[in-house]
C-alpha cells in the first residue's frame, strides 16, 4: 500500500467504503487495532485524513494481512474484468477471475502477450499493482513474473 500513489490508494479505500462495508469495516477495525485504539476514533475523522492513516498504517510489515485482504477484494469487485483478461491470455481456467490452482510454471511468450494486453487496456498502476500483488499473494511463484516485475518499469509500482 505505500508504494503506490496516494489516489490509487485512497481509491481503493473509498471503493471499499461504497462497495464492500464489511471489508471496509475489517480494514478499519484492524488499523485502529494496530494503532491501539477503537474504530470510532478514525470514523469520526474526516474521510481524508482516516483514509491517510489507514494507509500509512497498512503500509507497515506487520499489517500485510489486512492490506491484502483489501487488495484481494478491491481488485476482485472493481477490477475483475481485468483478473479475466489476464487468465484468458494465459489460458488458466478460473471462474470469474479466481483460480483454484495455477500452473508451476508459464511460457515466457504467453506472460508477455497477457501482460501486454493489459497495459493496453488498463491503466498501468492498476496492472502494476494487480502484478505485484498476484506474484506476492499467490504459493505459486514464477521466475518469469518476478523478473519482468523487476526489471520492466511500465510494471513496477513506483
């Protein structure tokens, strides 16, 4: 979360805030846990200012769990089309975006076709995230991925 711009993060919060209350919810409740205080201390805050705490909060190793969380939900209800776009390159079977398991390994060519055809479709610090995020979250790791997350910028969350 602290790697990536203050309005791609305050998105994310807020499209969590009008779509999803219950994460939004455990999201908030596990920043005012890590800050020692109860949850109604930030939500009588002004949204802007909670939000930045929230963010700076979830930024912090030890909250790698509820940034996740967070990520994995936000990137499932408003990115979904964009989860679909890039297993359908790979041709991974999933259903709506989600996969049960994914393959050990997948061809050089096949990553750089599906990885492209997001860029061109979805703006690059949502892909970079989603990238990042599905090479971190998910057991199976490929060297492939973790390389063009590396040393490719348009990929990198700056």
């Amino acid at each position: 979360m602290g790697f990536m711009s203050a309005e791609l993060s305050n998105d994310i919060l807020q499209s969590a805030f009008e779509n999803d209350k219950e994460l939004y919810k455990a999201t908030l409740k596990a920043v005012a846990d890590a800050r020692k205080l109860r949850p109604i201390f930030f939500e009588k805050q002004p949204k802007l200012q909670r939000h930045a705490t929230m963010v700076a909060t979830l930024a912090k190793p030890n909250m790698d769990l509820a940034a996740g969380t967070l990520l994995r939900g936000w990137l499932l209800k408003k990115h979904s089309a964009m989860l679909v776009d890039f297993l359908d390159a790979l041709g991974i079977p999933h259903k709506d975006g989600v996969v049960e398991d994914l393959p050990e390994k997948i061809e050089d060519d096949k990553l750089k076709i599906a990885v492209d055809t997001l860029i061109s479709k979805y703006p690059r610090e949502v892909v970079a995230v989603y990238l990042n995020a599905f090479n971190s979250m998910n057991e199976t790791g490929w060297d492939n991925l973790e390389k063009m997350l590396e040393e490719d910028s348009r990929v990198q969350v700056v």
